[in-house]
C-alpha cells in the first residue's frame, strides 16, 4: 500500500468522525436555535455529552489493551477494525439526529463522541505507524487535514442550508449521507487483514525503551487537556457568539469555515516543517497562536478580528494534535496507543468543562455577550498556561533521544 493512500484514508476518516460526527453540531447549532428546537443551555449540555462520550472513547481505548492481558487474551481486534466500526457508528449516528426525537438526541450525541474518539485514536496510531514503517513519519502530519476539511464542507454547506432556508433536520441528514459515501470511499483501506508494510529502520525511540519518568507524561498529559479546554468553547459556539457581536453582518456563517481553513493549512504546515528543536517548543507557540485566536475576537469584536481569530484558532489545532502524539510516541514507545487514548481522554476532560462553563457564564451576566466574553478570557488564560508547562518540561527533562 502507498503512503499517499494510507495519509488519505486517514485524513477522511478523521474527517468524518471528527469533521462531522463531532463538529457539525457547531454549524447546525444556530439552525437548531431558529427552528426552536433547542435553546442556548440544552445546547451546552448536547455538546458536553458528545464531549463526555469522546472522554470514554478514550478511555476504553486506553484501558482495553491492559483489560484484554488481565483475561490472559489478545485483543480480538485489529485497529483498522476499531475504525471500521466508529466510522459505520458515526454515520448511523449522525442521521439518527435528523429525527424529531429530542429526549434521545443527548445518548446519540454521546454515543457520537465515543465513536469519534475510537476513530481518531485508532486512525492516528494505526497511520502514524504506517507511514513510519513506510520511512516517511512526516506524513503523519496529513492525516489531520481531515478535520479541517470536514469543518469546511459543513460549514459551508450549513450556511447554503440558512440561504436556502432549510432546517437543522435537513442540515443533520446530509451530513450523515456525506459521512457514509466518504466512509464506502476508505473501507478498503483499513482492512483488517492487511499485512503491515516491511519497516524502513527500526525508530530511534523504540529501540530505548519507556526510559521516561511519570512526571514527565503527567505534565504532558496535563498541558494537552489544556488545550482541549481552551479551544472548545469558541468551537462550539463561534457562529452564536459572531450573531451576538454582529447581527446582521452577511458573513456570519463564514468563520466557523475559516477556522476549517486554519485547521487543514495547519496540518499542511505541519507536514511540510523539518523540525530541528524540541517539539515541546512547537506546543509552546502552538499554545500561545491558539490563545491569541481565542482572545482576537475580545481585542477586537469586528469582521476583522473573527476572522483573523477563527485562523489563528485554526493554524495550530491539529498541529497541536499532530506533534502531542509524536511526543507519546517518544515518552512511551512501546505503550503508545494506549498513553494516545489517555492523552485523548483528558483533552476530552478540557472539553467536557467548556460548555458548562460557558452557560454557568451566561447564567450569571447581564447579557449573552458578557457571558461568553468572561468565558473565552478564561479559555485564553488556559492555554497560556498550557504553553508555560511545555516551556517547564523542556527545561525539567531535556530531550536526550534528539
């Protein structure tokens, strides 16, 4: 199998699990509120069930291999298998949303979010593994464009939805037709069956075993929640929070685009980079690029600053993703699959306490903005925070396998 192919399959798995199984509910969300079958605080709890049911997934994920050995049995499933079956997951999901059923909607937007989770931890080890068997690791980076892409095309196709005057049903039944064909698309990649490709080189990292204290992935482990909390609140209301600072404005439904657009040049970015320093480093500009996009629309509450916001948050999020999982690769080379599921479950843990929070900020201020505007101060603070651990642990624990 070529390089190429497996990067792509993996990008448009992501997409799907991730692009739409996940974030599509951003762009519906204002179609939901208009349709009145939703109001601002049953939204937050939606989300904060998708983000839940993502921390589970990952937590499975990582305990599965420790609870399979206490049985005294090998996994009965392949990683590839685990994609097939989020990705068949979050396309039944997905379309379940478009039913009038809103006393379920909570379980399917949960069990949305353990099926992402199962895809993106599954996808990112299976392909990163891959393409470093293969000699070309740096293609890794590709695989998160999917993201981005799904951000962009349902982005795009909600605001054609709102034109159009469509409804969030509508919006929810598309989008789970698109995340079927794109799955028939990359079925035949992650093939259970499949040998894997003759390694290029034995990693450097693997050959030095888990030579890494606990401190050190706790301090990982902490950061990369981090960002899970600080980006997810303007993820999931970005479209809301631009109708409150501009009502009216004709280019509304087009940041949440935008910020697909920052998610896939990022990745691109990131592919291309020959990193010569420390990737903590990278995490730390990484960090301090998203909390400027998170903070750009506090600055400066325009068309300018959305915009320019919604790229900045965009450039480094899978970038983020991308070099975190290098990182456990390097810390835990023999456990890590299982140290990505628990990395993917405290970025989960961050995600959770976004919306909550959100509509605890909302609950308390005088006005929808005030709200919103407390709550991605905090979030741009969490990221800062986030940024100085990574510059601590490049100081604490000099990386001696470069």
């Amino acid at each position: 199998m070529k390089a190429w192919r497996v990067a792509l399959a993996g990008g448009v798995a992501l997409a799907v699990a991730m692009g739409i199984g996940r974030f599509a509910f951003t762009p519906l969300l204002p179609m939901m509120l208009a349709d009145g079958v939703i109001d601002l605080r049953a939204a937050s709890w939606l989300a904060s069930a998708n983000y839940f049911g993502y921390l589970l997934g990952a937590v499975l994920c990582t305990l599965q291999p420790w609870i399979w050995r206490q049985l005294g049995n090998p996994p009965p499933l392949r990683g590839p298998a685990w994609v097939r079956g989020g990705l068949a997951a979050t396309c039944v999901l997905t379309l379940g949303m478009a039913a009038h059923l809103p006393a379920a909607w909570p379980a399917l937007r949960f069990a949305a979010g353990v099926a992402s989770a199962v895809v993106f931890v599954y996808t990112s080890g299976w392909c990163l593994s891959q393409l470093a068997r293969m000699g070309v690791p740096a293609m890794g980076a590709l695989i998160y464009t999917g993201p981005g892409g799904g951000i962009v095309i349902s982005g795009l196709a909600a605001s054609s939805m709102v034109a159009l005057g469509g409804s969030a049903a509508t919006g929810w039944l598309i989008f789970g037709v698109l995340a079927a064909a794109l799955t028939a698309l990359v079925w035949p990649v992650f093939d259970p069956n499949a040998a894997a490709p003759p390694a290029a080189a034995p990693p450097a990292a693997a050959a030095t075993g888990d030579k890494h204290g606990n401190l050190e992935i706790a301090m990982l482990t902490l950061a990369y929640g981090l960002a899970g909390f600080g980006y997810i609140i303007t993820a999931t209301f970005l479209p809301v929070i631009a109708r409150q600072a501009l009502p009216g404005s004709a280019w509304l439904d087009m940041f949440w685009p935008l910020f697909g657009v920052g998610v896939i040049a990022g990745a691109l970015i990131a592919s291309r980079l020959r990193v010569a320093v420390d990737l903590r480093w990278m995490l730390v500009g990484c960090y301090v690029i998203q909390s400027l996009g998170v903070a750009a629309s506090l600055v400066s509450p325009s068309l300018a600053g959305f915009a320019i916001g919604s790229l900045l948050l965009g450039l480094p999020f899978t970038a983020i993703t991308f070099y975190g999982m290098q990182e456990v690769r390097r810390l835990r080379p023999a456990q890590a699959p299982s140290y990505m599921g628990l990395l993917t479950a405290m970025y989960g843990v961050g995600q959770i306490a976004g919306p909550p929070l959100a509509a605890a900020m909302l609950a308390r201020s005088a006005t929808p903005g005030q709200g919103f505007t407390l709550s991605l101060e905090i979030a741009a603070l969490a990221l800062a925070v986030g940024a100085l651990l990574y510059a601590a642990m490049v100081r604490l624990f000099p990386d001696q396998d470069r």
